[in-house]
C-alpha cells in the first residue's frame, strides 16, 4: 500500500555506496526503484521535499555505528496540489507504519505537515504527547499549531515547547500555553540546563524539530537567519535524548530554506540524524509500573500540605518517573522527571511538571 505515496530515491545517491562497506548508504534498505520489505525494518526514513535528497548526500556518506539496526529510506512523499491531500498522506502512512512498530524520521519541507503528522497518531487510540523544538509559537488562525489545539474530538493530552525565543513569543501566546498547562522552555533555560530537557523528550510520543532554532553561524539555510539559537552540539544532543526515549515514536526535522543549498546546514541535519539513531540502539527499555523489580520507590511528603508524592528509579538507566494519580479514576500514569524534581519536594516545593500534568487530568 506504501509504495503508492513514495517516489524512490535517486540511484545518483544511493549507487556510490553499493559496494563501500561501513557506510550508512550500504547499510541502509534503499527505494531505489522497487520498495524493500519495510516491515523487516526498526526505522523508517522519509523525505518530504526536495531538501530531502540533499539530506541524503550527506547521510550515506557517515559512517554505521548502529549494529544490527535495520533501517529503511522509503524515499519521498508524492508531492500533491492540494494541502489536504499532503496531510492526508502524510497521516495515512504514519499511521501504517505506527501500527506496523515502526520507530519513523521525517526529513525535509515546513511545518505545515504538523496536522498530518498528528493525525497518523489517531489510530493508536492513545493520548499523544508532543514535543516541538522551536525559537516561535504560531498560534495563528488556521496554522497547523492551532489545528492541532482546537480539533474535536481531540487525542492530544500534552505538547511541551524547547528553545524558544521570548522576542518570538506574544504575551497573548504565552498566556495561552499557561492557561492549557503546557510547558515552555526558552533557550536560555535550555542552554543552562540542556540535561532537563531530557525527561520532557523522554514523556513525548512525537517529536517536531524546527532547525530555525539553531543560530545561523551554525545552520546557514536558516529561513529564520537568527544569530542566536541553540548550537549544533546541544542540537545533536536533544536529537540523542529523543532517540533515547522509549516512548517516542516518531521525529520530524523541517525548516531550512528550499532555495539554499548551503551544505554545512545539510551535514548538520544529516549528524543529527546519526545521533537520533545512536540514541534508538542505546534504548533502555524501562518504564515504571507499581512494583516492578527494576525500579526503587520513593514516597515524599510535602511539609506545608501533607500531600504525598511517589517517584520511581529506574535500576537500570537511573532516571527517573513521577506516578501521577488521575483526580476522578482509580488509575495513575507516570510522566519523566529529573532528580531535580524529587530534590524540590525535599525543599518543600511541588514539582512544575507535577502540578501541570495533574491539571490537565482535571
């Protein structure tokens, strides 16, 4: 059913590595004119635009650290006329490749396959948590931002924002993340304490990364051309925590200007990528359930209310989950926190990630 959305990859690209061993082109299961058994596959790549093959010139020619990972490129989409048949898509082949267990990695185009991409989710039955990696919020009428926001019935429960710029950033937009419990994690947060954002991509099913966020000395195609941002090492070191998550599912990297070619950009993109990767073969598999053996249990009080707080670590990786009761049903369900977090309630303080999750549940 696949192969009718994905026009295959050029052989230009792919041919060079045929016979080079220890490259990703060589390693990869490539749609070079007939589709692979995909469903033989881990991850699957594909590419949206034509910024997607100048990715792939860069990708091919790193080096596989990744073992026994199996990886498919697809090629790229099928460009339509119509926005609505682009999303459509988009939506339709996520949601095979998620019901199929596919980790998946979107290169390439805007953020307006943002509806799409959340739409591919529908079928999972699950509420969706996304993170987006981005220096603005457009909270615009009719952005794909706010399709997501409004849509009825809904099946987003959280989506967090990293790297944002407060000169990007409305007041009107920021009381609305505020008012719907979401957080916001500006770059200057970020930079002081990149290692905090690890929990948060830890939490998320689907990840959304602008590359406007990284300054422009070191992303040139950067339609934002920004001189701050994030650096390309605290780039390649997000990507790494989101393909350390055993939750997330899927990424999507967008936002370099089409008419640049600037190859620094493309080699940026195409090491993040690689550190996405090392992070899904790095995966600890961990995730707390009551009274599970692989995980300690900490009960903290809090002095001022008496309320109680259940944290769990992990024997394994180290990290650590809040469990968080839902206000009407005899559940719970557990978000990622940080050490920090466990610390605050010693300090006698409720931890932000806390109290916002508890929030949306009401």
């Amino acid at each position: 059913m696949l192969e009718g959305y994905f026009v295959a990859v050029s052989e230009s690209l792919w041919a060079p590595y045929k016979e080079v061993e220890g490259k990703v082109g060589n390693k990869l299961s490539i749609h070079g004119g007939k589709m692979p058994n995909w469903k033989k596959s881990k991850v699957a790549i594909l590419g949206v635009g034509p910024q997607a093959d100048l990715f792939r010139k860069e990708f091919y020619a790193l080096e596989w650290r990744f073992e026994d990972l199996k990886v498919v490129d697809l090629g790229n989409l099928v460009h339509a006329e119509k926005e609505t048949d682009r999303q459509f898509a988009l939506s339709d082949v996520i949601a095979e490749l998620l019901d199929a267990g596919l980790l998946i990695l979107i290169i390439g185009n805007g953020p307006g396959y943002m509806y799409g991409h959340y739409k591919g989710y529908r079928e999972t039955g699950e509420q969706i948590e996304i993170v987006k990696v981005s220096p603005n919020i457009d909270l615009e009428e009719g952005s794909p931002l706010r399709q997501v926001l409004v849509e009825k019935p809904g099946y987003l429960f959280n989506i967090d924002f990293i790297g944002t710029q407060a000169y990007y950033v409305s007041n009107q937009t920021a009381a609305v993340l505020e008012k719907m419990y979401f957080e916001n994690h500006r770059l200057g947060e970020v930079r002081d304490q990149i290692e905090e954002t690890e929990p948060i991509l830890r939490s998320a099913h689907m990840m959304l990364f602008d590359l406007n966020t990284i300054r422009t000395a070191d992303n040139p195609a950067s339609l934002l051309q920004s001189p701050n941002g994030l650096y390309a090492e605290e780039a390649a070191k997000l990507v790494r925590y989101a393909g350390i998550s055993n939750k997330l599912t899927s990424a999507h990297f967008y936002g370099l200007d089409p008419a640049s070619d600037a190859r620094e950009s493309y080699v940026l993109l195409a090491q993040m990528a690689w550190y996405f990767l090392d992070g899904v073969i790095s995966r600890f598999n961990d995730h707390p359930t009551p009274n599970h053996k692989d995980f300690l249990i900490y009960r903290n009080r809090l002095q001022s209310t008496g309320h109680e707080l259940i944290f769990y670590k992990s024997r394994k990786s180290n990290r650590w989950w809040m469990e968080i009761p839902h206000p009407y049903e005899k559940q719970s369900f557990f978000i990622g926190c940080s050490y920090r977090d466990y610390q605050s309630v010693n300090d006698d303080e409720m931890p932000d990630r806390w109290w916002r999750a508890y929030q949306r549940l009401m």
